[in-house]
C-alpha cells in the first residue's frame, strides 16, 4: 500500500478508504493546495465546505476518482468490482492534467487499493462488467481491462434466461471479466514501482541540473 501512496501523492492525490461490511469505496481526492482547502481524512466519504456542510464524494470537485464494490471472502473468495468513475472534468490546467496522467492512468491506483485488501480476506478471483451502453466506448472498455490483465468470460446481453442471473448481479449489458487477484496484483504492482522509481530519478535529475 506504501507504493500506492507514493503513486497517488507524486499525482497530487490521496487515497481513501471506507467500508461497511462487506462493500468498500475508495476515493482518489486532491491534496489541498492550500490551508482549509478540501480533502478529508481516511475514512471519510464526504468533505465539509466552508460553511460546514457536507458534499458528498460524488458533488466534491476535489474527488478525482470513486471506485466501489465489494469483496466475499472464502469460500466465496472474490473481489466485486462495482464500479469506477473517473472525472476527468475535475482536472484543473494542464499542469494537473500532465500530473495526472500515468500509464493505466489513475484506476489501478484504485484496483490495487481494493486488491490489497481482498488479498489480505483471502480472496482469489476479481470480477467485473465491462458494461456496454450501446457506443463505441464499450470496446474500448474491454481493451483496457484486457490491457490490466482480466480475461473475457461470456458478453451479456441478447442471450434470453442464461442472462437473468448477470443482469440481476450487475443491473446491465456487457462483457463479464474476470482476473486471478494475485497474478494482477503483482503485474499492477509492478506497474506502480516502475513509476515510481522513474518519477524519483527524474526529481534526483532537475535536483542535480538545478545544482549545477
């Protein structure tokens, strides 16, 4: 989790964590740049404003990303991904938007967050709908999630009564994925170190040249 953290912070980010039984939410927020400004603490599914009242995460402009779902430990053993909704309109410059930017961009900081901890509930499948609302987005969708390493089960949709249970499950059509939580664990792992240790020589780099 330490390197997830150093991830989000060289973003500009915090993540955060909350849970209730069995479903979690993990929050990417926006440092504040400023005393007072935003952000609350871990554990925190809302900010307070000025005035003292309560945004929720999803009206919260400094809330980058949500990510949601739930995790059913043994026998069971699998990690539901509900969902993750990035808000790219959040984004504030392009200064922040460069910032931002990462291969697999800000997501597997998220699915990591939720892997970590279904690995520690002795989970060892992850599953997902990469939904499909009728555009081209969908495609692309199963691409990127092919990308991270989940593998295609069946689509759903247009397959009469052997749909029933999916669409009860997930509330919609798409193409259910799954993934082996260790193998994806450590592939998106490795990803994060690999930032991580590029962006730190790239800091010992400007720090030399500024030096000289």
């Amino acid at each position: 989790m330490a390197d997830v953290n150093v991830a989000a912070r060289r973003r500009g980010l915090v993540i955060e964590t909350t849970t209730f039984g069995p479903a979690f939410r993990v929050i990417a927020r926006r440092i504040p740049t400023r005393r007072g400004g935003g952000g609350g603490g871990e554990g925190d599914d809302a900010a307070a404003t000025s005035s003292g009242r309560e945004v929720a995460a999803e009206d919260d402009e400094d809330v980058i990303a949500i990510h949601d779902g739930f995790i059913a430990p043994p026998p069971f053993g699998i990690l539901h991904l509900d969902s993750m909704r990035v808000y790219n309109s959040r984004v504030r410059g392009d200064t922040e938007r460069a910032t931002m930017r990462s291969v697999f961009g800000i997501s597997i900081l998220l699915g990591t967050t939720s892997a970590l901890m279904a690995r520690d509930a002795g989970c060892a499948k992850m599953e997902l709908l990469a939904v499909d609302d009728g555009n081209e987005y969908a495609a692309k969708l199963v691409s990127y999630y092919s990308r991270l390493g989940f593998e295609t089960v069946r689509v759903v949709g247009g397959n009469g009564l052997r749909d029933v249970p999916d669409l009860l499950v997930w509330g919609g059509v798409g193409t259910r994925m799954n993934g082996d939580l260790r193998r994806l664990l450590g592939k998106w792992g490795g990803v994060i170190r690999r930032q991580n240790a590029a962006a730190a020589a790239a800091d010992e780099s400007r720090t030399k040249d500024a030096e000289t």
